[in-house]
C-alpha cells in the first residue's frame, strides 16, 4: 500500500484538459470534478483524455446536472437546499447510492 502513494508520485495536475502534458497511455484512473460544463468543445477533451489513459485506464468526472435525484421523483434544481428529512424513504434509488 505505502508504494501506491509514494511522496514523489504526482497525484495532481493543474493543466489545459484539452493539451495535457503527459505521454500517451501513461495515466491509470482520470477524476475530473466540476469540469466538464465549461468546455467549448466536449470532443476535444475527451479525446485527450483517451489519449493519456491507459488501455485499461478509468475515466471519473462529476458535473452539474439539471436535477438532483431525478429517479425518486423530486425535480428540483441542483442548487436548492437539500430535503430536510432524512428518512430512508429519501432517494434510496440505486442512481444516488
């Protein structure tokens, strides 16, 4: 376990997602959060990020969706407050788990 996080390991980079500055097929796992909604050309960047990743690579992103919890029936814009209450009835779909 210590190997996989070795001090002189990158584990982050700040960078142009559609000009990445590393080797094809070099990356194990991409996490991209809050992204994804502010580029021009959504082709680009993932064709980068194909480019970096590895045959076997994962890609993870989140980004704003125009509700939240759409399968359990509450259609509400991603930016209101949550539900107050928290009974287990409350989005228990499989999509928010």
């Amino acid at each position: 376990m210590k190997k996989l996080f070795k001090p002189s390991l990158p584990w982050q980079i700040n960078a142009d997602i559609e000009k990445l500055p590393l080797a094809d097929a070099s990356v194990d796992m991409i996490w991209s959060n809050l992204t994804i909604q502010w580029i021009n050309v959504p082709d680009k960047m993932f064709a980068e990020l194909r480019r970096v990743l590895k045959p076997d690579g994962m890609l993870m992103f989140s980004t704003l969706g125009r509700t939240r919890c759409p399968s359990c029936g509450r259609h509400s814009p991603v930016w209101t407050a949550p539900p107050t209450s928290t009974s287990s009835s409350t989005c228990t779909t499989s999509a928010t788990r």
